[in-house]
C-alpha cells in the first residue's frame, strides 16, 4: 500500500472510530476520486434501522451525488474492512474503480475470503480490489465495537 493510500485509509479509520463511539460495528468508509473526498460514512444500521446503511453503501450513494454519475469507475473506495455480498455487489453495480480494505472477513467477506464477488466471470463488470492497511489496527477497532456490544455473558 502506497503512501496516498495510506493517508486515504485515515479517513475510514476514523469514520470507524465514530462508529465504536455511536455503539455501532465500528467500520469505516472513504470513496475518493483522485486526491478528493468525495464522502466517507461509518455503518449506521442501529441509528437508522437500515439494514443496508453500511458504510461501504452510504459512500457508494452519497459519493455519486456529490460525483454527478452513479458510474464510479475513476473511484477509490477505503474501508477497514472487507466488504460483505451485498456491498461486494454495490461495488461491482457502481462500476467502482478500486476498493482497499483493512481487515479480512473470514466470516462474511466477498472480495477474496468467503468469495470473490467482484472477480466472477458471470458479472458484466470488474472491480479491483486489494488488502491493504493497518489490519491490525482494523481488527482492533472490530473487537473493541464487538466487546462494547456483546459484553461477555450477554447476548445482542
């Protein structure tokens, strides 16, 4: 990962850190277009009862307002972490340029770990993706916003 990429990172990690602070899963989002920020958004499905209100999809959507065209393909999108089969699609339905994340998904993720979404054959456009970042300082986010929510002994 490139020095630009790492400073674009920034951004979603702090998006992540308001979400461990609103008590929800502490992911983080970017979507830039060259060196401009175009949106960055953390998961908010607890705050706005949305199931899709990931943070991946809220820059996807905010992104393209703020970009004119819902066709990202000169976009980068940074997230802390992999993206899940309904993000894996917005990003493939958007025509998305790129997409860096932080932390593997061995669970859920669908740009390389439990599948690999962007990369099938069956789908008429590509999204590039790389691991890439702090992972470590991802996945420690995750386990804090996971602990403040799922305190030892309880369940959510």
């Amino acid at each position: 990962m490139n020095t630009r990429d790492q400073a674009c990172m920034q951004a979603a990690l702090q998006e992540a850190e308001k979400a461990l602070q609103e008590g929800e899963i502490a992911v983080g989002a970017a979507l830039y277009c060259g060196d401009t920020l175009l949106w960055a958004d953390h998961n908010r499905r607890e705050q706005l009862h949305d199931p899709t209100a990931h943070a991946e999809i809220l820059c996807l959507r905010n992104g393209a307002k703020v970009f004119g065209d819902w066709r990202l393909s000169d976009c980068t999108l940074y997230v802390t972490l992999e993206p899940c089969p309904m993000c894996a699609g917005a990003l493939v339905m958007s025509r998305l340029g790129r997409c860096v994340f932080g932390a593997a998904d061995p669970e859920m993720g669908c740009c390389g770990s439990v599948y690999d979404l962007p990369a099938d054959d069956a789908l008429h456009s590509r999204t590039r993706w790389e691991q890439g970042g702090p992972e470590e300082t991802c996945r420690a986010l995750l386990t804090r916003s996971f602990e403040k929510l799922r305190p030892k002994g309880g369940t959510k």
